[in-house]
C-alpha cells in the first residue's frame, strides 16, 4: 500500500477516535452545549422582534446568520487552537517522529473539526428550531448547505492552521478570539450590517465571516427577505467568489507554513516551550 | 528496494559534524560511529551539545556542516521509509491524555504496517508490547491518568512500536527517582537482548552511562573527547591504582601501576601490621572529570561553566 493511503487510512482513524473522544469527554461536550445554548438564548429573546421593515421574526433570521458565524469560528479559532495546544504539549512532535505522521495529523485534525462543526451545527440549529417559527428549508437551500458548509470550512480550516502554526504561544489564543469577535461585530451576524457605516460595511464584506452568514440565511429564509440585504440580494455568486478566494489563499499558504513549523519541533523546542509553562502555573 | 547496509556497515556514522548558533560553536567537528547492535551513551555535562547531536541524527535538526550517515541515509532528508527505522523516545508531558493505552499504541503502530521487511515484522503486536513495557495493566487506562514512571514506560513503547533498528533515548531518566531509574535501565538491557537494536542514548549521569553502555562517547566542548567502553576509559587516563592501609595506628595512601605486586611486597615487609587494606582502581568518574577537564583547558571562558556542572 502505498505511503498517501496510509496516511489517509490512518489519519482518517485518527480523528475518528478524537472525535469520539470530544463526545465523550466532559470539558469538550461543555464546548458542544455552550454555542447551542447561546443560539437557544439569542433566538428565544429575539423571538418576538421584528426585522425592521417586514413582519419577520428577527430570532429566526438572527439563527442562520449565528451558524454560519460558528462554522467560521470553528474552521478558524478550533483548529488554531488543536495546533498550538498540540504544538506545545508535543503531540506533534510524536507525529512527526513516525512515518507519514505529519500528514495522518493533519488528516485527523481535518476529520475531527469537520466533525465537530457538523455536530455543533446541527445542535445549534435543532433546539432552536422549536422556539421560532419561519425558517424553511426547501430544495434550494438544501443544494446551498451541500456547498456551502464544505466551502466554509475549506475556507477557514488552513487560514485557522496558518494562525496556529505562527503563534507559538496558547495565550495568543486569547489575541485571536479577541480578533474573531472584532470581525462578528462587523459582519452583520447579530444586527444587519446595513446599519453599520459604509466603511465597515466594506470591511466585514472582505473576510469571510459575513458570507456565510449571508449564505445561510440565503438557505434558511425565504428569498424575500434578501430585501433586507445589502444590494436587496442573496448575492450568492459574490458569496462563493469571496469564500472560495479565501480557500485558495489558505490552501497556498497553509503547506508553507505547516512545513516551516512543523521543521522546526524538536524535543528541546517541546521542553523549553514545557519549561516556560510550568514557570507561569505551576502544576 | 530496502536500503539495508551489510552488516559490517556503520548504523551511525558522523563526521566533523558542526553546529553554530548565531556566532557560537555549539559541535565544534564531533567524529563517532555507532555499529549494528552496539548500546552508546553520549556523556557530557549539561550544555555539551548532547541534545543537539542526538536531534540532528534523528532529522529532527539542520546541521551547519559536517557529514552524517544514519542508517545509510542522510537524516536531513531522511524519507519516510528511513524514519520507519528509527525509534525516537520523546519525554511525554501531557500529549494524547484523553487516550487510552492499547488505543494509542495500535494507532500509532499502523503508521509502521508498510514498512516490513523480510528480517522485520512491523510494527510490533501491541498486547506483546504491553507486556514487555510492564503496562499490560494498564491497558485500557487513560493517558492521562498515568504515574509518572507508568508514561515513561509508555513513552519507551511508543518509541519501540515500530521495531527500530536504530532507537535514540534522550536524557532518558531525567526526574526519575532510584527506584524508576533501575526499572527503565532493566528495560534497556531487556530491548537490547532481545533485538539487535542499536541504541544511542544521551546522559550527563555517569553512573547510568556505566550502567546501560557498551561504549561511552565523552562530548565536552563541542568535541568528542573520549571514545571507549566504560573499563578501557578508566584504564586509559591514570593506569594507576590508589592503595590505602593503616600499620601502627596511622594511615597512607600509595599509587602504583601494578597493585597486585605492590600489596604484595607490603605483606612482605610488615605482615600482620597492615589493617584496614583497601585496592580501588580509578573510577570512570575520576577518568571523567580528567577528561572533562582537560578539553577544556585551553578554554578558560567555558571552563567555568564546565566545573560548575561536573562539581554537582
């Protein structure tokens, strides 16, 4: 057999224990719950507003918009998470020491955030479901969701690998999180962005985030909502254009940059980086 | 195509290997080959560039010049099939915790299934593994969950999953209380009994140096100073032994290159007035602090650090 099949078949293993492991480990189904329940809050307080201008529950056209906004946070700030954890507590290291390991990691790692997007994404959506009325998911939007939820995470995933391979600490975790929640406020998720000044309506339209909100309320609500959209459109050529942009960025950069990264891990890069966390918290 | 060298080939072979860091020498031309089956420690005070050796042979470094051969193949461009070859036991600190044992072990072992060969049966059956390692009971345990000396074992095991004909032990018992210590070096001897494996492990103990080597590699100030097995270094610095005694209530203390002869001619001459008779030969760790010391004679700078090192 040769090498790419078994780097395959075993990466595929690989992140098919942790996944089961996510499911089963109590802080990881905390990381699970903790989004639905904030969907489950937002949508229920939100249930009987109006979006401005129509009769539309405001709940219902804010939930599309928060999971398209999890999707992007999962393929960005989880998998730059796993990087620079497993970075600094060795797992790495432990791939790179065995053959074709390297690529069975990343192979695992691409099978586990997908994983959990998929679960967190359907526990977001399903409770919420009950507490508002008005989402609809036809034909369309389902052909929508067949693209769009792989695009999103080929969209983020290596960008969120690229973030984790340059930062070497898991305290900048924090920086990048704080980063994220900068780019929600300007992306329309929780309020439209029309109403946001014209400049930062031109930010948050360049990174990804925006979109598949769009995208996803363009798969949930009914396309006469899209009045309510910048350009009174679901905009979804534009959309794929703009995600599918960010894909090829990521998946240009994060070879490069996984390779200088991962060249440099060595047992002394791990037990320095070891040293260093013990002199902050002592165990 | 296996790659496999005859048997009289070198498993390791370094030659005027350097490493610098910024304007420092760190391997200052390191010469040494490691043959087919042979267990080697390479001993230096902390700071010799052991560490740095070890971790360009297991292509895990860039050298800065120098020619080194592992397992016939260059290891800064070592493929996959060179790495299934090595084993690299790495010092776990919390990696793979929510694992369990046999989970991990046979995860990792799939990675080594392509690399049989008609002498190597890869990787090695987990259960069997378990066994040797002495964690057969704790088979289905979380890894995190595990003593310390219980995810050193571990760490041994997946460092040996794939039957390496080569295994690389970095400061291997560091942290390790005497009881943990004895335990890992009996493992040591049983790997190297049971396979042809050949070892190069990295220590500044000299006691575990002793202990675990066939042949014991003196690396102080960039360079291997002393190359040997544990008796020929003793022998090769004083070739004299240290006799103590005590005749009429006072004590001496004599050298002398043929002990055997020179205690002998003392019962001659005194008889029954000798007492408390002692015949020690030099230790390894006096030939050490020689060594040690001399390679770093003409480098009054580094000298310091060196003392500072061997004094604890």
């Amino acid at each position: 057999m040769s090498a790419a099949s078994t780097a395959l078949r075993t990466g595929v293993a690989r992140g098919g224990i942790e996944f089961r492991q996510s499911l089963t480990t109590g802080l990881d189904l905390w990381t699970y719950l903790f989004p639905s329940l904030v969907a489950l809050i937002t949508v229920f307080f939100m249930r009987d507003a109006r979006v401005p201008g129509t009769e539309f529950s405001l709940g219902a056209s804010t939930l599309p918009g928060f999971l398209g906004m999890n999707l992007a946070l999962t393929g960005l700030a989880t998998v730059a998470q796993l990087l620079v954890t497993d970075r600094e507590d060795g797992t790495l290291l432990r791939a790179k020491a065995v053959p074709t390991g390297m690529s069975g990691y990343l192979i695992g790692k691409i099978v586990l955030v997908g994983g959990m997007a998929l679960v967190g994404f359907v526990l977001q959506l399903v409770p919420a479901l009950f507490v508002v009325d008005g989402l609809q998911l036809d034909a369309n939007g389902w052909l929508t969701l067949c693209w769009l939820i792989p695009l999103a995470l080929v969209a983020t995933m290596p960008l969120g690998a690229v973030l984790g391979s340059i930062f070497d600490n898991p305290r900048s975790i924090g920086l990048i999180m704080f980063t994220m929640f900068g780019l929600i406020a300007i992306s329309g998720i929780f309020y439209p962005i029309t109403a946001l000044p014209g400049w930062l309506q031109g930010l948050g339209q360049v990174f990804p985030i925006y979109w598949m909100g769009l995208g996803m309320r363009s798969a949930f609500l009914p396309d006469a909502m899209a009045a309510v959209e910048l350009g009174g459109s679901w905009r979804t050529l534009e959309g794929f254009g703009v995600l599918g942009l960010w894909a090829v960025l990521g998946l240009l950069l994060a070879p490069v940059v996984l390779r200088r990264m991962a060249r440099r891990e060595s047992g002394s890069a791990v037990a320095a980086r070891r040293e260093k966390a013990m002199s902050r918290a002592p165990m | 195509m296996e790659a496999f060298g005859t048997a009289d080939e070198p498993v390791i072979d370094v030659r005027d290997l350097r490493m610098r860091y910024g304007t420092k020498d760190v391997l200052d031309g390191v010469n040494f080959v490691a043959r087919r089956g042979e267990v080697l420690a390479l001993l230096g005070p902390n700071g010799a560039g052991k560490t740095t050796t070890i971790e360009i042979l297991e292509g895990f470094r860039m050298r800065s010049a120098g020619e080194v051969r592992v397992l016939g193949d260059d290891p800064a461009t070592g493929g996959e099939r060179w790495r299934a070859r090595l084993g690299v036991v790495l010092q776990s600190w919390r990696d793979h915790g929510k694992w369990r044992v046999r989970e991990l072990l046979g995860h990792l072992g799939t990675y080594y299934a392509d690399y049989s060969t008609s002498q190597i049966n890869r990787p090695w059956p987990v259960d069997e593994l378990l066994e040797v390692v002495g964690l057969t009971g704790q088979r289905d345990t979380r890894i995190g969950r595990l003593s310390g000396g219980q995810r050193r074992r571990l760490d041994v095991a997946i460092g040996i999953v794939g039957r390496p004909e080569l295994l690389f032990l970095d400061e291997p018992t560091v942290g390790f209380d005497v009881a943990a210590r004895r335990e890992f070096h009996d493992l040591v001897h049983r790997l190297t009994d049971v396979d042809d494996t050949t070892v190069l492990l990295t220590t500044h103990d000299l006691d575990e140096a002793e202990k675990l080597a066939d042949r014991i590699l003196i690396l102080a100030g960039g360079r291997i100073v002393a190359d040997g097995s544990p008796d020929e270094l003793a022998r090769r610095v004083a070739g004299e032994t240290e006799v103590r005694w005590t005749r009429d209530g006072s004590r001496y203390v004599h050298s002398a290159a043929d002990a055997t002869g020179f205690v002998r001619e003392l019962f001659a001459q005194y008889g029954e007035d000798i007492a408390d008779l002692e015949v020690r030969p030099t230790s390894l760790e006096d030939t050490y602090m020689t060594l040690v010391r001399e390679s770093e004679a003409g480098r009054a700078a580094d000298a310091v650090d060196v003392f500072a090192a061997v004094a604890r």
